[in-house]
C-alpha cells in the first residue's frame, strides 16, 4: 500500500509517502519560520500564501525521492483540520486534485490524530496507549484506544505549552521559536534562583493551565534591572522550564493513574508535538513511565513535530479499515478528536 500525505496546517509545507509496512518512502518539510520570523509569532495569511507557493512542489519532490508515479498510489492523504484554515484549504485541494486526477479515494485526516497515531509508524505499538499532545497549538492527554477512538483526559483551559515557551521567551527577549532557547538558556541557568508558580499542581483531573505562569515571569521579567544580564536570562529560562516540566508531570502521573486503572493491558506513554524535544519534560516523563511500569516512547524529533509522514500514515491506518473521504469534505478550522 502507497499513500501520499500532505500537511499544511500550521507553518510546516509537508509532503511524505508512506507504505503499509511503516516505511517511509520520502518525507520532505519545508518550515516557514524564516518568513514569519520578523513578525514574532506565525501570521495565518502570510502562512496561506507560502502553502500555496510550496505545496505542490513538496508533493513533485516527495513523488520524486519515492521514486513514483501518482498511478502507483493507493490513496491521497491530507490533513483536512483543525489548524489555519487558509493552510488547511490548500492541503486539501491539492489532495483532492490529484486524487481526481489520478483516479484515487483521498482521505482528509484529522492533524491530532497524525501525531496520536506516529508511534505506531515509528514502534509498532499496540492500541491502547497513553499520548501526551505538546506542541504550539495543542496540550492533550489522550488515551489512544484505536483508530478513530480516542478519549480526552485532560487539555488545556488556556494556552498550548509550546505557546507559553514561546512568549516566555519573547518576555526575556529571545526570539521565535522560544522553546529550543529557553531550553539552550536554561542549560546554563540556576532554575532554583526564582521558583515559579507550577500551574494546576495537585489539582484534581489532568487539565493543564500556562498563562498563571507566563503572568508570573511577566511579573518577574519587570521587577529585574533592565537590560537583562545574561545571568538573569538564563535563571529565568531555567525557573519557567523547571515549572512547565514539573506542572506537566504533575498531569500525566495523574492522567496515569487514570490510564492505568482504566486499560491496564496498555504498555506505553508516548509523547509527540514540538514540546516533546525538550530535555527537562523528558526527563519527567521518562521517570514517570519507569515509575508506573510503562515503555516511555518519544519518535525521532522530525516525526514529532508537523511532519506529512505522519498524515500519510494515519491515512494508511484509515484507508485500510475503510474510512475514505468524498471530494465534498469541508476543511475544519476546528475539529476535536
Ligand atoms: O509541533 P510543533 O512543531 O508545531 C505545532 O505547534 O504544531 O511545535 C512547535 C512548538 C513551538 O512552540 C516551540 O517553541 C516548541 O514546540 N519547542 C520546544 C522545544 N522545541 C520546540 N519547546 C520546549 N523545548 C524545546 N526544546
Ligand atoms: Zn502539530
């Protein structure tokens, strides 16, 4: 089986092939941080426009590495929501048109369902599993029960984790994306010089909450003497990631515990989104897992991030129970798992 996936509902233009036997035939990304860089943060419409540039030569690449044809295909994948809906739209229609064009059932796929299903392209892991969601736009606990079946445990009442890092950056004057410089900055930091608040801690359920803290390092950032030295950067980068990984922690061994009682045939934790390649949430969770007798499973940085491998695969696990979309199908801004 040969599927084609297509992700551009963020600021990833990504186009992949992936067979039925979890191998990927080619797996290209383009990153539009360099265009959204100057403004600090991604803009939907700027973001639209270079989809629209790069889409179809992502997918004339990604043909190219797999070595085939759009015959050879057996369907045509992309990621159909929730994201920027000007991205989303141009995903879909290039989809849909190669799929009318060369005759082939197209699939729009659920961009939350792409990265809850990676570790089973990646480990071959068996349903169900324990998925933790951080990434810039989404912070989720998810017991992955199979394909389409999924069950929230907990999100976030505010904003995503990957977005808290990113304004606590901006805060302390790093730039775009934060989290890889928080977390460069907190390597050099005393985490325990300013103890920030960890959000939600103890708290019953497994939601998440970030913007207590981002008000707080606000609240820190000017009470320091300005410029920032560099001491001040780095142990306050250290301090916010110290408390997201702790507060974190906090709701997944809950979200654990959860799990466990509720499915204890499940084996694994599994992480994905951006977030996922910070060392000090590893760290975390790696502990937690071993604690709770479950195989900790982080995929390859690329395949955690927005990536079209992991559209395409979902495509595959779709397209093999049946579940194949019409050429009708309505991008979804929003679209809840
Ligand atoms: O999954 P992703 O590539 O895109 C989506 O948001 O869907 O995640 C990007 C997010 C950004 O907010 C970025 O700052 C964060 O992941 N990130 C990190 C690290 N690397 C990327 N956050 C903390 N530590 C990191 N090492
Ligand atoms: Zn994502």
């Amino acid at each position: 089986m040969l599927i084609l996936g297509i992700e551009t509902s963020c600021d990833e233009t990504a186009a992949a092939i992936v067979d039925g036997d979890r191998h990927i035939l080619a797996d290209v990304v383009l990153s539009q941080i360099d265009v959204h860089r100057p403004y600090g943060g991604i803009v939907p419409e700027v973001a639209a426009r270079a989809h629209l540039e790069n889409a179809d030569l992502m997918v004339a690449e990604a043909m190219k590495q797999a070595g085939i044809s759009f015959a050879q295909l057996d369907a045509v994948a992309a990621t159909g929501g929730p994201g920027l809906i000007g991205g989303v739209m141009v995903g879909v229609m290039t989809a849909k048109a190669i799929a009318l064009a060369a005759q082939k059932p197209f699939l729009a796929v659920n961009h939350l369902e792409g990265h809850a299903l990676t570790a089973r392209l990646t480990d071959d892991i068996a349903f169900p599993y324990l998925l933790l969601l951080a990434s810039g736009g989404h912070c989720q606990l998810l017991a992955v029960l199979g394909v389409g079946d999924y069950r929230r445990l907990g999100t976030t009442i505010d904003d995503a984790v990957g977005e808290a890092f990113d304004k606590a950056a901006k805060m302390i004057g790093l730039g775009y994306p934060g989290g890889p410089q928080i977390q460069a900055w907190a390597a050099k930091g005393d985490a325990a010089r300013f103890i920030l608040p960890r959000p939600m801690k103890g708290k019953p359920g497994c939601d998440f909450s970030f913007s207590g803290l981002k008000n707080a390092v606000r609240l820190l950032v000017e009470s320091l003497p300005k410029p920032l030295s560099d001491q001040d950067i780095a142990d306050v980068a250290a301090g916010f990631q110290a408390a997201v990984a702790q507060s974190m922690a906090d709701r997944t061994r809950r979200a654990i515990e959860l799990f466990t009682r509720q499915w204890p045939q499940g084996k694994h934790l599994v992480v994905a989104g951006g977030v996922a390649a910070n060392s000090a949430l590893r760290a975390e969770l790696t502990n937690l897992a071993a604690k709770a007798g479950l195989t900790f499973i982080a995929p390859p940085l690329k395949l955690c991030t927005d990536n079209a491998a992991m559209i395409a695969w979902a495509g595959v696990e779709r397209f093999r129970l049946g579940l194949v979309d019409g050429l009708d199908f309505a991008p979804r801004p929003r679209w809840p798992l």
